[in-house]
C-alpha cells in the first residue's frame, strides 16, 4: 500500500523551477533513497512533502492526508530530520525530548515513556543528562533523530542524514534506519550513493528539478547492466593490450589502477562471446592471469551515466 503519493508536484520561485512535475509512489515500511546532486531539488521536495512550503501546483498524499489541505494533521502523522538540526543547546539530551513530546501534546506519562524507548533506540542513554552543547556531530543527528520519531511517525522524512558524518558515525545512523523501516516509512534524501546502496529498497534519481527515474536498485543494476570484465595480471599487459582493439565483441577498454595494482577493465557487447574468447585471448598473450571477475554495475555507475546523459534514460 502507498504511503507517499505525489501528481504533478511543482515548485518554482520566480523563473526558476526548483521542483518540476514530480510523479512518485512509496510503499508504506520501505526505506526510499532520494538521490541526486546538491541543487537537484531534494530538499524542496521534502518540504514540500511535510508542509512546511506550498507547491505551485500539483498534488501530494502522505500518510492519507492531501499535503495542502490541513498541514497540523499531516505534521501529527510524519518526523522531520532536516539537513542540519537545531537544538537548545544548553539543554540535555532528556529535557530535549521532553519538550518535544509537548509540542506534540503527549501527556506526562507518554513523554517519559517514549522519552526513554527513544534514548534507548538511538543508543544515547548515557548521554541523556548531559548538555547537548557537548555532543559530537553523530550524537547530535542521533538526537535530532530522535526528536523525529517522537510522535510514532508513519513517515521520517530525513535530509542528508550521514552527509557530515564520520564512518563510524554514518554506519551507526544507516544501522538506525534499517531498525526503523520495520515500523515506518522512511523518505531519504542524500547524494551518498553507497548509503542508498546498503539501506534502500527502492531509489529516485533527481537532477535540475525532474525525477529521471524511479525504481528498485536491483531493477537499475539489470537495466543497465553493462557486462565489464576485470583483469589483474603478474606481467606487464601490454603484449594483450596490443590485440584488444581488433576484436569485434569488444565496446571498450581502460587500464586503471586500484589499490596501486594496475586492472584491466573491459566492457563487452556480447558477454557470452567474451567469456568464451576472452581467456583465450590471455592464454594466447601468455600473460599470467591472477584475477578474472565479472562485474555488476554499482549504483555510482549508473548514477554517473544517467547524469552524464543530461538526465535522461
């Protein structure tokens, strides 16, 4: 069942179009990954989803409720992170919480409740007493994470939610959101394609303000599956380099080096030729082969042939 619909959803500010004819479905409990470059118009599409700004036209659902219509009701029914959040800082971690649950009219004994249910999922008990002024920036997004889920959201909007995030502090937050999917529906935006990789059932790909494609990451993986080759060799691959231009199976070919190893890579038309002439090829060389991997494209892949295309498919 869909939990975010949009038809249509528009925004421009003056001549500029930030957001332009966005059509979209997200099915309720699945983790969303909105992606695209800075600018693309991710976080105008989210305001637009929380009500926090009017579209200039079109429409938009979000858990039931028509975006436009009675935004107190929508803002009952979602979280927010947002980019960079804000806090008092001179308050703690608890006290945070606590006013929260009052702005969101929990009575005494269901904020404390879900004060600690919170702190416990964020994995900030110890650290709850504590002035958030001396937080560092992961404890401070897990907070803000918190905050968010406060009122048991049937949708968390989040806006780039590892992008300031050191590695242990990014795989703490993505551990978070695969805890979260199984609860609620999770609308991310990032430009971090190796989050939306570990994390995301089913991905947006934005640029200039136009969705340029909606689909599962596997779905993007076998539609535009490009079958590349990877070689390592002990020698030096010139004597095979010399041969490769000629064959005919053969799209194209580039040497690079990775982890200082020099890796041939090659992408063929026709992969069921190139495993069959391909090693006859490294035989014939006598080159000795000491790495042969056939390879999927990665999300980055594919995310710079959509960009690389002007946004088109």
């Amino acid at each position: 069942m869909e939990t975010i619909r949009c038809q249509g959803l528009t925004k421009r500010y003056g001549n500029i179009v930030a957001l332009d004819n966005l059509n979209l479905e997200i099915e309720e409990q699945s983790v969303f990954g909105f992606l695209g470059p800075n600018g693309a118009g991710k976080t105008t599409t989210i305001r637009l989803l929380t009500g926090l700004s009017l579209p200039s036209s079109g429409t938009a659902w979000v858990a039931g409720e028509e975006v436009t219509s009675n935004p107190l009701t929508l803002r009952r029914k979602v979280g927010y992170l947002p980019d960079v959040p804000a806090f008092y800082e001179w308050m703690s971690g608890r006290e945070f919480l606590h006013f929260v649950g009052e702005l969101h009219s929990l009575s005494e004994q269901e904020r404390d409740q879900r004060t600690e249910e919170i702190l416990e999922l964020v994995d900030l008990q110890e650290a709850a007493g504590r002035r958030i002024g001396g937080y560092s920036r992961g404890m401070k997004q897990r907070l803000g994470i918190a905050q968010a889920l406060m009122n048991r959201p049937e949708v968390l909007f989040m806006d780039e939610p590892t992008s300031a995030l050191d590695p242990i502090g990014r795989r703490d937050v993505l551990l978070l959101i695969e805890r979260l999917s199984r609860e609620t529906t999770v609308f991310m935006s990032t430009h971090i394609l190796s989050d939306v990789e570990r994390v995301c059932d089913t991905v947006g790909i934005i640029d200039r303000g136009r969705l340029v494609i909606e689909s599962t990451v596997e779905e993007l993986r076998q539609r535009y599956a490009r079958s590349a080759f990877e070689l390592e060799f002990e020698e030096d691959a010139a004597p095979l380099l010399a041969r490769l231009d000629s064959i005919p199976w053969l799209e194209k070919w580039e040497m690079a080096n990775v982890n200082e190893t020099p890796v041939l890579h090659i992408q063929a038309r026709d992969v069921d030729i190139a495993k069959q002439e391909l090693l006859q090829l490294v035989a014939a060389s006598g080159l000795t082969l000491l790495r042969y991997e056939l390879t999927l494209p990665s999300l980055e892949d594919i995310f710079v042939e959509l960009m690389a295309g002007g946004g088109k498919e």
